[in-house]
C-alpha cells in the first residue's frame, strides 16, 4: 500500500463517519401519537413549554414538549415505564409506552422529494 492509497483510505473513513454524524444527530420537527395503532394526535415539537393529554388504556398521559424535545411525564402505569425513557429529540426515536398502548414517534420535516408534471 502506498502513500496514495493510505491517503484514500483515510479520506474515505473520514467521509463516512462524517455522514453517520450528521444524519444520526438530525432533529425533529413534529411527533406523531398513536393509541393502538391510529394516530391521535400529531405535535409540533417546536413550540414553547407544553403539555398534552391523551387517554391510554390505564389511563391518562401526560407528554411535555419542550425546545425540540418531548417526553412523558405523568402515566398511570404500574412501573412508570413510559416516563422513565426521559426525553427524545432525534428523527426516528420512539417512545413505547406498553402498558398504556401509546406510542409516540419522532418524525422529520415534511418536504417534497420530486414533483412530476
């Protein structure tokens, strides 16, 4: 292996890890909210300090949005499951609230890939 090749290389593993940074650390703009698979809600993740209820199976939820982040923070749950994930803010993160049969998913901003006429 010459002096070329070793350059190469480098650049290479370089560009690599520099785009599995930057795609894994990609932010959110709204979070989607499922109860047994239908989506009841849809947040904007954006906004100022808030809070939302929804009804789950045990009872009612409590998520909080916050600067690009969203958790659960009150649940009627045996174990407290749900609020115990703490908060999520990358694109594709999920919170699996079991007991309750919430789900809260991360989504990206929703943009056009092509447009044909």
């Amino acid at each position: 292996m010459n002096k070329a090749d070793k350059i190469l290389v480098c650049l290479v593993l370089f560009i690599g890890v520099a785009f599995f940074f930057l795609r894994s650390t990609a932010k959110s703009s709204y979070a989607e909210v499922y109860f047994k698979k239908e989506k009841i809600l849809t947040i904007n993740l954006y906004t100022d300090r808030k809070t939302y209820t929804v009804d789950g199976t045990l009872g009612k939820i409590i998520l909080e949005v916050e600067h690009g982040k969203i958790r659960v923070l009150e649940e009627e749950s045996p174990k407290h499951i749900c609020s115990r994930q703490g908060w999520v803010s990358k694109e594709g993160d999920t919170i699996i609230c079991l007991p309750n049969e919430i789900t809260v998913t991360l989504k990206g901003k929703k943009e056009l890939d092509t447009i044909v006429r």
